[in-house]
C-alpha cells in the first residue's frame, strides 16, 4: 500500500473525462487499496481516481463517523440510476481544494448501480452524507469540480484562494 500525490485545483488533470473499466483486476484492486489509503490519511470522506492522476471511473469513499466502524467502499463505473426530486444544499469540502468549503444542492437520495471489486454489478441506495458523497465524486469522474457546482463569484473566490495557496508551495 502506499499512500499517492493529491492534485490540488486548478490542474488541467482535474477537468478531464475518465473513461470506464472493461474489468477489475489485482492492479485495479492495488489502486482502489491506495487510493482508500490516500483518502484516510489526508483525511478525507472520498477520493476519485483523477484527483490521484489516473483517469479511470473509479472511486473510493468511507463516510462512517470516525467513533464508528469503517465502511470503505470501492466503486468502478458508479453510475446514478436515479435521484430524489427532494434536494438538500450542504457544505462540501474536496481534497483537491484544501481548506475550501462550499455549499452545494444536490438529490437528497440516490440509487446507483457501479461495479465491485469482484467485477460483480451491484446496486446501492444512498441518502445523507453518503449520496452527496457519491455525487461529489462522480463528478470528479466527468470533470466537473466542486466550483463548477457554485455562483461564479463564489468559484472566483476559491480560485483565487487555491492559486495564492499553489504560489505559496
Ligand atoms: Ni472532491
């Protein structure tokens, strides 16, 4: 295991559309296990493939209480099947935009359908901190950023914020 390079906003490679998996084998599974490790000790609730540099639809995410146990999850082609007419705005962070934090309104819940790491299709109903969760990052998998979710004054203030952070090192 190891522990893999972030990309922090704005970066050409955040803004890609990754492309999904025909199967899912020992170094897909080997990545999924990085990435999860990546994500806790950042730490972080989710984590998308792009934000590592690797533009595959991939995610891993955990979104359990940390006096819980630990719910990791591994999600290849994780697609929304459907979503709840009922939408709920919450503040989101992203690991690619450290020490920003934005409200977002997205469907309270959704239902997706994505590939395990037995290369099983399975299905998921989602609600809470784990749809927002899902969204978040299968937005990541089209190229679309927490900011691209925002006004454009909003999105202008974290930009600036992100490019004074990247000047400084
Ligand atoms: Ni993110």
């Amino acid at each position: 295991m190891a522990i893999l390079n972030i990309i922090k906003a704005p970066d050409p490679r955040l803004k890609v559309v990754c492309s999904p998996l025909s199967k899912v084998d020992d170094q897909i599974r080997a990545l999924m296990d990085d990435m999860l490790e990546t994500m806790y000790a950042a730490p972080g609730v989710g984590l998308a493939a792009p934000q590592i540099g690797v533009n595959k639809r991939i995610i891993v995410m955990d979104v359990a209480r940390h006096d819980e146990k630990p719910e990791p999850l591994k999600l290849v082609n994780p697609e929304v099947m459907s979503a709840s007419d009922i939408l709920l705005v919450r503040e989101e962070g992203c690991l690619s935009f450290p020490q920003q934090y934005a409200e977002v309104e997205r469907p309270e819940t959704v239902h997706i359908r994505y590939i395990n790491e037995e290369s099983e299709v399975k299905e998921l109903q989602a609600n809470g901190l784990a749809a927002i969760c899902i969204q978040h990052e299968i937005d990541h998998l089209d190229g679309v950023l927490l900011t691209d979710r925002l006004s454009s004054i909003k999105r202008n203030i974290i930009l600036r914020k992100m490019k004074k952070l990247k000047k400084l090192g």
